[in-house]
C-alpha cells in the first residue's frame, strides 16, 4: 500500500437488456471510482459508503472490496466484489440458472423478487434480485455476475433490509452499470524488460548512493476533497541487530469531512546490502457517533520481516483481535524492500531521461506480492503549480492498470508535489503546519485516549468476571 493508500480517508428470466440506470438522485449519488490495478477493474460505491479492500480467501473465491453503508433501522447495508472460477464457461442464461440454484441452498428465500440477464461491464451478465428471512428479520439480496476472463468471474453482492428494496435496486444497478474492466498498460513483453531493467537499477545502488539519498526530514499537508491531514517522514542511519542499514519514519493524521480522525505511523529499516529488513505499520481511526452507534476505534497492525530471499509477515484489521500470520514467501529477484520504495525519488539518477522499471512489492491487503511500475518522464512542470527550479515526473502504478500517482521531484530529490486522483501532497513549513493541526490532533488525541480507558475497564471487568 503506498503513501497515498493510507492518506486516502479510509483512509456492485428474461432477455439480455442493458444494464438498468436510473437517473441518480442525491440519496443515490456515486462516490468518486475505487481502481483496483491488480485485479484490473474500477467501480464507484455509493457516495459516503465505506470501502475495506481487504483480500478474503472463501470456499467459492476470493472477497476483493466490501462497501459498507450507514444502517437503516439497526440492519446493515453492504455490497461485496468477489471474484470466482467455475469448472466450465457459462452463458448468460446459464449464470443466471445458477445463481437462482445458488441462493436458494444458501437463505430462506421467500421469493424472487427479479431476475434479468443484462449487460454487465459491456459483457453479457445476469442480475438476480430475491428477499429472504434471517434472524426473524426480511433481508433483501441481489446479485449481480459476469465472466472477465474464461470461467474468471466478477461477482456483486448486496445484503441489506428489505424494507427499502426498490430503493436498493436502483441504488445497485447504478454501482454495477459503473464497474469497469481494465485495460494493462504493458503487454508481456513490455513487464519482462521492466522487471529486468528494475532488477539491475536496485543491484546498482551502492551503500554510498543509498546513504547520499537519505533526507533527514520533510513535511507535507494533504488536501482531499474527503479533508485533510498531513505527513512527516524522517530519514537516517541506522543500525539494527548488527545490521547496518537506513529507517525511513512516516507518521501523521488524517481529518475527514465525515468527522473520522486517523493517525498512522510506518516505520521501515533495511539493512545497507538490502539483504535484511523489518516494517511495522500502524494506524487508530476514531470514528464519530452516527445512528445508533456511539463513538468508537478502529486499529491496523501490519509487520514485515524479511532474512534474505525469504518474508514473514502478519496483519490485523480490528483492535484487541491478533494478527493473522501469512505464509512465508520466497521472494522473486524482482522484489523491492519497503524502504528503497520510499527513497526512490532521491535515488533514480538521470531524471532528465525517461525510462521505465518494474519490481514486486508485499500487499498485507493481499497478503501477497503485486506488480509496482515506475516511469521516468523527464523535465515536467507541474501544471497550475509554482515551484523553484527543475521538476522531474515520476509516476507509479501499483498493477499493470492502476492510476498513476504522480510524483513532481526537484534536483535535489525532494518531493515538490504528489497527486493521486483529487488528492495532493505539498512541502509544508514544520511550525505552519504545527499551528494549523494542533487543535485537532490534540482534541482527537483526548477522544482516543478516553475510549482506550473504557476498553482497558471493559476489558478488567470481564477478567473478573470469568
């Protein structure tokens, strides 16, 4: 996940048709396209809706985002994306018998409320719309289903209260009519040169060059059309475990409009023959009273450690829950530490020449490694922007069909400028940027401080009481 992921306020029987769209309404806008380089799609959630991207291995496939809406009478709303192989190629019409098939083994179907094959992505799908009982409540599922690649399939689901189905429908189909299947960037080929001309640029970096592109701090503001916050990393020297190596820090705050308040905190070492490295990444979200919900916390923990070709790493998406260890991974001569990933900027030399590189990097969301490609694009000027002197592009895709985060680089190798979708990150003077996030770090710092004491009690209470 890189800087920008963090910062980003968690930071879709009949005759085929298309898709229905209904005109969106402001109870049913679209929030702002979620791409997915990797998997190789994009998709809109409902506006506000909250997206967790982490990776679930199921029996039937793979969960790749959840979208959480506010509840509607104490029942939950959420749609989830997976993706799933089938042993053979279906049709339209053959999706939909077996999504009807499906959902009648797995709920207390009461009745079909809708079923359609339509057009899904700009490919023949089909979309099933059904209410079922759990719990003694009336639920409502649709589903929605198309092939991406042979026996590949995308996968929409929606659980919600059936109280408002006809609203949720339209709110669906406005998400699956937006999801779109991705073009690579690079064929084959083009990855395999990258990959080897990434390989021999990090096998050329000396410990010298390593330690001369170390700055000993920055300091960024982060505007967002979701709020702002800001980042501070530290570089140095370090030695650790015998281990003569860099640390790069990161910590900082986030403030979204919809009241959330995040801190992070990303520390990284490598050792200076890139042989070793260890990470620990950290972040606290206080999330505001809404509905029937009080105040709360949310925590991450992710850790990495790596001994040569060989990682260990583990991940936990929720406080007081313990981090789920992964397998280990033998690691490709295409993989690039976490650290060299920071530096990049102030390491790559002839900026002035545009080139392309690409190497493997670890995904805790994924629990596994993605493709990350760099391209050089020479003097650029940053457009609408003031800034002193040369400016250098870079630009980075996790996947083979993300966007771009565009880093504006100056000859000393200081960041001038980022920009990721409507997001951007600018040098920021340390007491300006003190002065205007005090009071907010400070009130969101006691708020946290009081629900750790109340869990801590919560926590004693039922100890004693066992």
């Amino acid at each position: 996940m890189n800087t920008f992921a963090i910062l980003l306020w968690v930071m879709v029987c009949g005759q085929q048709s298309p898709a229905k769209t209904p005109a969106p309404t402001r109870a049913m806008a679209l929030g702002d396209p979620y791409v997915d380089g990797s998997e190789e799609f994009s998709i809109r959630p409902p506006e506000g809706w909250q997206l967790n991207r982490q990776r679930i291995p199921e029996a039937r496939g793979v969960t790749l985002l959840r979208m959480m809406g506010p509840p509607v009478g104490l029942q939950e709303r959420m749609i989830t994306l997976r993706r799933m192989a089938t042993q053979k190629r279906m049709n339209a019409d053959e999706t939909l018998k077996q999504m009807i098939d499906t959902i009648s083994l797995e709920l207390t179907v009461e009745r079909i409320e809708s079923q359609q094959v339509e057009q899904i992505a700009g490919r023949p799908g089909a979309f099933l719309s059904a209410l079922y009982l759990k719990d003694a409540q009336h639920w409502q599922r649709m589903q929605a289903m198309v092939e991406v690649t042979p026996r590949s399939y995308l996968v929409l689901l929606y659980d919600g209260p059936a109280a408002i189905a006809q609203e949720s429908e339209a709110m669906f189909q406005l998400v699956a009519a937006s999801l779109t299947i991705l073009q690579r960037r690079l064929n084959e080929d083009e990855l395999k040169a990258a990959l080897e001309a990434g390989e021999a640029w990090r096998d050329s970096l000396s410990p010298a060059a390593i330690k001369a592109a170390l700055i000993a701090s920055q300091y960024f503001r982060v505007d967002s059309a979701a709020g702002e916050g800001f980042l501070v990393r530290e570089e140095n020297e370090l030695a650790q475990e015998k281990n003569s190596g860099v640390r790069v820090a990161e910590r900082g705050w986030t403030f979204g409009q919809d009241g959330r308040a995040q801190s992070f905190q990303n520390i990284m070492f490598m050792s200076l023959d890139q042989q070793n490295e260890k990470w620990h990444n950290t972040t606290q979200t206080l999330v505001p009273a809404a509905s029937a919900k009080t105040e709360y916390l949310e925590g991450t923990d992710e850790q990495g450690l790596r001994e040569k070709e060989l990682l260990l790493s583990s991940q936990t998406y929720a406080l007081r829950v313990p981090k789920a260890e992964n397998p280990a991974v033998k690691l490709p001569k295409s993989y690039l530490s976490r650290a060299l990933w920071r530096l990049l900027p102030s390491l790559l030399p002839d900026r002035e020449k545009p080139r392309r590189m690409a190497f493997t990097i670890f995904d805790h969301l994924r629990a596994d490694l993605v493709v990350l490609v760099i391209e050089v694009k020479g003097s650029v000027t940053p457009p609408g922007e003031a800034v002193r002197g040369k400016s250098f592009l870079i630009e980075e895709y996790e996947g083979l069909a993300s966007e771009p985060t565009r880093w504006f680089v100056g000859e000393d190798g200081r960041i001038l400028l980022a920009r990721y979708g409507k997001t951007t990150m600018r040098p920021a003077d340390e007491k300006e940027l003190e002065k205007s996030m005090r009071e907010r770090v400070a009130e969101a710092d006691k708020k946290i401080a009081a629900l750790e004491k109340a869990m801590r009690e919560d926590e004693q209470r039922f100890q004693r009481g066992r």
